[in-house]
C-alpha cells in the first residue's frame, strides 16, 4: 500500500506542476491591471450596541437588559433611523465567572443582547448619540459609515478597470511594434506569476478604505459626567477601489 502511494504521488506530482505553470499562457502575451477608485461621502451610518448584565437573580439581568433595550430603541426610531436595518438579537444566557486568587468564582448569570441601526443624515446619528449614556451595560461597540449605491459603484469601477486593462494592453502592443491578437483570461484576482522574478506586489481583491479623522470616533462621556453637546462628528470619505488583471495574447 506504501508503495503504491508513492506512485501515485510521482504520477500526480507533473500534473500539479503543469497546471500551476499553465496559470499564464506559454504564447506570447501582455498582463496588465487595470484599477478603478472612486472617493464619496458616506449617507450611512451604522451604530452598534451591547449591551449586557451579570446578576445572581437571572429575570433582574434580565429585566435590566431589557429596559436598557426599550430605551435604545426608542433613541432610535425617534432619531429616524432606517426601518429596514433595526436589528436587535435574541437574548443570549451564559453564566459569568471571574477569578480571585487563582480560583475561579461564579459571579452570577450573563445577559446580553445586541442591538444595531442605520441612520441616513450625520446630524441624526449625532443626536441619537448624544442621547445615549454609555456604562458596563451598555457600550457603543461600533460606529460604521457606509455609501448606499455602494453596489452598483463597485459594478462600474470593475467596467473602468476592464476598459483600463486593454487601453493599457493597446499602448503596451504598439510601443513594442506589436499587436493584440485577442484576451486570454480576465479576473479580478491577480494570477499566480509564473516568471522567474516576481515584481512588486498587487492587491488581491477589492479593498475598501477609509480615512479615519479623530473626530469619526465617538468617545461616550463617563457616566458621572454631565450631559455634553451633541457631539462634533465628521463624516470623512470613503474610497472603493476595484482591480481588474487581465492576459491578452499578442502577435509573436
């Protein structure tokens, strides 16, 4: 049985090699990039909570966990937030432990519960925020900005990618007295090189990038703070970038 996986093993060993070679064709050919980036402000904003309490009597954590959602939701929905995305999971129970003189001590019974929202205008998540008091039991775990026509942006910086790919290809073929003679292959992951000197490093993939600016994070005030203003919340960019590689086959 040894010896037959051995053989086994040389028989397949040309084919795998052979096709990690054959990731570029043997012809003569140009690989190009192509990139399409699009830099917009965001018209989505979207916050998360948590919210969580540890009790020995498990219906008072509950009850409190409660009671803190009822009021998070009712932020919500009076600071317009988009119907369609108030998310608010399923209570989750678990007992909570913590740990005193290297032994671990039952601390009582955990209950949480997530909650989340989109608002569509920067000023309603700023009031929405101003309304929320942060503590143990109720933390802002998040607060993300988004770009609705987020989509069909992605869809039309790939098209400007691919028609960047052959107008590069095109100039490539002319300056070197050639000519394209067709595309071999187009994707939107960089294939494996298959030279003997690999040049630079491409991204795998789209990537989404924001620039982050102090004021796009929201630090709650300590629970024994007064009330503050609403708070300053920039909006900043976000930049989507698509890349398109692609393999035309040129004349020899």
């Amino acid at each position: 049985m040894s010896r037959l996986l051995w053989v086994m093993a040389l028989l397949f060993t040309p084919i795998l090699a052979s096709a990690q070679m054959n990731a570029l064709p043997a012809q003569p050919h140009l690989l190009v990039k192509g990139q399409g980036e699009r830099t917009v402000v965001p018209d989505r904003f979207t916050v998360d909570l948590e919210l969580q309490v540890t009790d020995l009597d498990t219906d008072a954590a509950r009850r409190k966990v409660q009671a803190s959602a009822d009021l998070v939701l009712g932020a919500f929905k009076r600071n317009h937030v988009v119907e369609d995305s108030l998310q608010a999971s399923s209570l989750s129970v678990s007992p909570d432990y913590d740990w005193r003189d290297n032994k671990r001590e039952f601390k009582g019974t955990q209950v949480r519960r997530k909650v989340r929202g989109t608002f569509t205008r920067l000023e309603d998540t700023q009031a929405f925020l101003s309304q929320i008091r942060a503590s143990a039991e109720l933390q802002i775990t998040s607060l993300e900005p988004g770009y609705s026509a987020e989509a069909s942006l992605r869809g039309q910086l790939k098209r400007e990618a691919g028609e960047q790919t052959r107008h590069t290809a095109e100039q490539l073929a002319r300056a070197y007295g050639t000519r394209i003679r067709g595309l071999y292959s187009i994707s939107d992951v960089a294939p494996d090189f298959a030279y003997g000197v690999q040049a630079g490093t491409w991204p795998r993939g789209p990537a989404t990038v924001m620039e982050a600016r102090p004021t796009d994070m929201y630090m709650p005030a300590a629970p024994a703070a007064p009330p503050s203003p609403a708070e300053s919340l920039a909006a900043g960019t976000l930049t989507f970038t698509e890349n398109v590689y692609a393999i035309f086959l040129i004349a020899p």
